[in-house]
C-alpha cells in the first residue's frame, strides 16, 4: 500500500484536479507564529519511503520537555534530527501546534532507520513558546495523519467544512488508496477535543 501511495503522491496535480482537500503541502499562513524552538520543514517532494505529502520534518530543541513524546518514541536526541510530523495552527490561537508521528520502536530497519508507526499521534498546542494542550490521536494502523487545509464549502465527495487548519487520513478501497473518502480531524475550542468526521463513500 505504501509503494503506491508514494506514486501516486509523486503526481501532486491528481490530488487536486477534482478539488480534494487532500495532496496539499503541509504549508501553512505566514501570519502563523512558530515559537516552539522547534523547525519545520514541509515534504514537497517525495524522495524516500517515510515522504509524505502533507506532512513535514521537524526538530530542535523543546524548551520544556514533553514526555509523552517517549511514549510514541520520540526522545530527545532523536528530535535534534528530523522526524515526521503535521503542523497547522489547530486552534486557532495564532501559534503553531504539532502532531507528532509516531516511532515504530519494535520492528528492525535497514541501517537503523527511522521506521513510523503509521498509527499513534500527539498533538502539541502552543501558546507562544508555552505548551497549553496535548492529545493523542490513534488511527487505523498506516494511514499517515496528514493536513488539511481550511475550506469553505463541503467538497464533492462530502469534505467537512473546515475554518481552521486541519487533519486527515485517506481511506481504502480494496488495497488502493482512495482520496473519495477519509477521516478528518477538527479540533473543537469548546470541547478541546477533535471532532472526528468521515466523508465519501462507504
């Protein structure tokens, strides 16, 4: 599945020639602020197994230490080198949050490789460089959590209205994947929660 996720997403203009959400680079506004301590570089171009679009590397140096991040195996050296992650302002607040992937701590690679579990997030808010909130979010096993960006209407297959940057996984039909229906995830200010919503077809 991933082989063919990776080749299609080499072909970004098919992500978006029916109007998806998806295939979008994980970009966001530049009057977001990022004081974090951490840097963030978007994935546009896909050149290993562990690219995704819509998704970005991050490191650095948090200036408190979060230690749930061990919990989905992120330590602290291994920050100080790229790992994956999603980044948008989920909350609206003006500063940019952080949905960390998951390390696969178990499974062995190829000279010792960083291998993603496709499957465990946490997501980190910020408040200039202040951590005020984190969740975890726990997917179906690999389908990578990637952005999703604001809109304003529903799409054609049933894409959530969004007013804020987002999250989403694609779906599946039989082996391939399929941008016609996912699951997005909408943080709620209110309930500080996300609001899980599936779309497309079943």
């Amino acid at each position: 599945m991933k082989q063919l996720y990776i080749m299609i997403l080499t072909f970004p203009s098919i992500a978006f020639s029916n109007g998806y959400s998806q295939g979008n680079n994980n970009i966001v506004s530049s009057l977001i602020k990022n004081e974090s301590g951490l840097n963030v570089t978007p994935i546009t171009v896909v050149r290993s197994e562990n690219d995704y679009l819509g998704a970005s590397y991050c490191s650095g140096t948090l200036f408190v230490w979060i230690s749930d991040l061990n919990e989905i195996g992120i330590t602290e050296n291994k920050l100080k080198n790229p790992v994956m992650c999603t980044v948008g302002d989920f909350d609206a607040n003006g500063y940019l949050d952080f949905a960390f992937w998951g390390i696969d701590t178990v499974s062995k690679t190829q000279n010792n490789r960083v291998s993603y579990d496709l499957e465990n997030y946490l997501v980190i808010f910020f408040e200039g460089s202040k951590v005020i909130r984190k969740l975890k979010i726990k997917t179906e096993k690999y389908y990578p959590l990637v952005y999703y960006k604001p809109r304003l209407t529903m799409g054609k297959y049933g894409e959530p209205i969004s007013n804020n940057d987002a999250l989403w996984i694609w779906g599946e039909n039989d082996g391939y994947d399929d941008y016609s229906k996912g699951i997005v995830y909408i943080y709620d200010n209110s309930s500080q929660e996300f609001k899980i919503i599936p779309f497309g077809k079943k």
